[in-house]
C-alpha cells in the first residue's frame, strides 16, 4: 500500500509486552480396553475427546476399565464445573495382561501424534494396567514407557501399584524414577450398579487433579494432599496411618514416596480426618528432593508453556534493544502477576533475566537470545513441628494482677 500524499496513515507498533492466557492443565489422556465400547464412536487405536458429563459419550464406553476410566475421574468433580476434558485411546484387549500393557506402552511410544488430532494437549495420562509385572524383579512396560510420554507432554502420571502390600508396593515404586510418575499403593472399592468391585485408584487421583484446579482458576500450582476421594464405598484394603506416629504402614508408604488413601476415623488422634477417605501424597519418584514435590513439577510446567506463548510473539521479527525488553519485561510481567496470586514464591527481577555472559555477541549474530529465569514454586506443608514451653510471664501477670486487686481500697 502506498502512502498518501495528503492524508494520513495508522499503524499499530509491535513492541510492548504481550499478554497470554496460559494453558489448561486438566486435560486427561486415558489408555485402556472396552471390549463392547461402540466401535463406532470409539474405534481402536484412535484418540477421540469427550467431556466426562456426556452422559451419551459415557454411555458408548461400555462396561470395560475404559469406562471405569472416565467414572472415577468424573467422580472427583463437584460444583458447576462438572465435567472433565478427556481424550479417550482404546486399545485392544491382549490375550494376557503382558500382552495388554505391551499395546498400553506402544500407544505411549507415539503419544506426540496426539495432541495434533485431537486439538488438545493432555497434562494428565492415565495408562492402564501399571499395577501389573511380570514378576517383582521386572518393571511394568507401561510404568516404563511413561516418562518419556510424559515429558513430550509436559505432563504427569497418577501410577497404580501393587495394592496387596506395602513392601510390594514400595519395591513397585524402585521401579521408578520420574518427577512425572506418582505411585498410589491403595485401590478402590466402588459400586458397578449393586455389584461391589475393585478398581483402579489413579484415575481417582486424576479426576483430583482436575478438580483442584478447577478450584484454582484451572492453575496447576497447588497440591491435592488432604483432600477428600469421592464415590469411594470402601479401600482395597486398609492402611494403618497416624499423623502422629511415623512408624506406621502408611507414613512408611509416604516416606518412599508411595500415595495413599486414609480412612477418617472420629474422635481417633492422629486421624486424617473424622470421616471419609483421604487422599495423601504429595511426591513422585525423582531421586532428589529438589523437584520431588508433583505440584510443583506441575506449576513449572504451567508457566513453561506460557514462556513458549510468550516467546512465540517474538520469534522472527528483527533484533533490537526495544524488541528484546518486550520479550523479557511480557515473562517478568507474567511472574510478577503469579506471584502476586501466590501461585509461586519469588523469580529473579527482570534486570537479572538477561546476562552479558550468557548472549555473546557471536550468538547475537546468529539471532540466539539466552534469558535467565529463576522461579521458585511454592512447597506444600507436610509437617508441622510444634515447640510447647511454660510461659513464666503469664505467672508474673497472674502475680501482678492479684497485688493489683489487693491494693483496692476496701
């Protein structure tokens, strides 16, 4: 377009800081079986999304765990956001459970194609039959296919253990080593109709998830521990647990970074809560305490994927000081904002985002820009240590009272 000669022009200059909305976290991926799901509407080996409040999507799952799937994770969501976003992957039934969960692990081999045909990026997997191994010397496939899928996600997995025992279900967890599995040592007791059934307890735990941060402004930084488990009727079995006393099966559990359920139990100290059943676990299985908390993996994921909004804004356009000031104050505006919602602790101030030693002026000649980000999320609280002392003033105050009252005039 020419310039008038007498006239004039508008423009709209590119080089403020931009705003983004983020990224909704509560997707689910489920992966499993449902030998009399319509094959019409669920045909195997291909990703099709529905909301768990589709009564006629649900209904179309069958009888299968696949269904048991999408029930338990729609069990945990309350109030007016009723539904859950979950993309359903139907395999096909093996002649043995190996032979199932070697197809459940083939699925996450290629769990990139995805989010492409379905338009929706799944933060939560729930992979079928990790509960099983071959022996207890030998890890699950699907256990060990997670990581990687996870990670191309940036998503994390609630991961079934052997629920028999705590020793088969921590020696489960040794399987692991991922700031994205979290291993739940317990299953579910819940009603099919009037018949009382065992089921896994992770989609639970993901239908948790969802409905924390639904809670939450669908932000992914807070944790589920101490939170109550829907549509439970009883536990696969029961978990001595005290919050008083670290010797028990439960606190073991925890300590090796196994989740649990506890039993509420009225007028018991120590008890989790007077009624209901708990959730409690806060860790995945990284080795190290630095990420080890799943919420906080979850929150740093979360502001990952609005930098990449962020970043993308930027990409292409040519380098100057203005440009680069856009891009580093829109990420620091973006922190600052989480901060202020007490989403994370702190991050480092803009002025130390950008460091000479970092951007070379060779790098600068090939178009590449380093930032430096410090973000520190929030830990959750998971002990309270309690110092009781006497408290020698209030017996000086007790002292100074009774002179004061005998000093009246009578």
């Amino acid at each position: 377009m020419s310039s008038p000669t007498f006239g004039m022009q508008f423009s709209r200059p590119a080089d403020e800081p931009v705003p983004v909305i983020g990224a909704d976290f509560s997707k689910v991926l489920v992966i499993e079986t449902s030998e009399d799901a319509s094959a019409a509407e669920y045909p195997l080996d291909t990703p099709v999304r529905i909301s768990s409040s589709d009564s006629e999507a649900v209904a179309a799952l069958g009888t299968g765990l696949l269904a048991d799937e999408v029930a338990g994770i729609h069990s945990q969501l309350d109030g007016l956001n009723a539904g859950a976003d979950v993309t359903i992957f139907r395999v096909a039934e093996g002649v043995d459970t190996a032979a199932t969960a070697a197809a459940i692990a083939a699925v996450l081999a290629s769990v990139s194609d995805i989010p492409s045909a379905v338009n929706a990026t799944p933060r939560i997997i729930r992979a079928g039959r990790t509960a099983w191994r071959a022996d207890l010397d030998t890890t699950n496939p699907v256990v060990a296919a997670l990581p990687a899928a996870c990670g191309k996600l940036l998503a994390i997995a609630p991961v079934d253990v052997d629920d028999t025992s705590a020793a088969n279900a921590i020696d489960a967890r040794e399987t692991m080593n991922s700031e994205r599995l979290m291993p739940i040592g317990v299953a579910a007791r819940v009603y099919e109709d009037a018949v009382l059934v065992t089921r896994p307890m992770g989609s639970r735990v993901a239908g948790l998830f969802v409905r924390n941060d639904n809670a939450h402004d669908g932000k992914s930084f807070h944790p589920i521990a101490n939170l109550p488990l829907h549509g439970l009727a009883a536990l696969s079995r029961k978990i001595p647990f005290s919050l008083l006393d670290g010797s028990t099966e439960g606190q073991q559990m925890l300590e090796a970074d196994v989740s649990i359920v506890a039993e509420g139990e009225t007028g018991v100290d120590g008890s989790i809560a007077d009624g209901g059943f708990v959730f409690i676990g806060t860790d995945n299985t990284v080795t190290g305490d630095l990420w080890s908390q799943i919420h906080q993996v979850r929150g740093a994921d979360y502001l990952t994927v609005k930098i990449m909004q962020i970043t993308r804004q930027f990409l292409g356009r040519k380098m100057s000081p203005s440009l680069v000031e856009s891009w580093i104050s829109s990420i620091a505006f973006m922190l600052r904002d989480h901060q202020a919602d007490n989403d994370i602790l702190g991050y480092s101030p803009r002025g130390e985002m950008f460091l000479a030693d970092k951007n070379s002026p060779e790098n600068i000649r090939l178009g590449q820009l380093t930032v430096n980000l410090g973000i520190e999320p929030a830990p959750s609280f998971k002990l309270a240590n309690h110092e009781i002392r006497r408290y020698r003033p209030a017996v000086e105050g007790l002292v100074a009272d009774i002179i004061a009252r005998l000093s009246t005039a009578v």
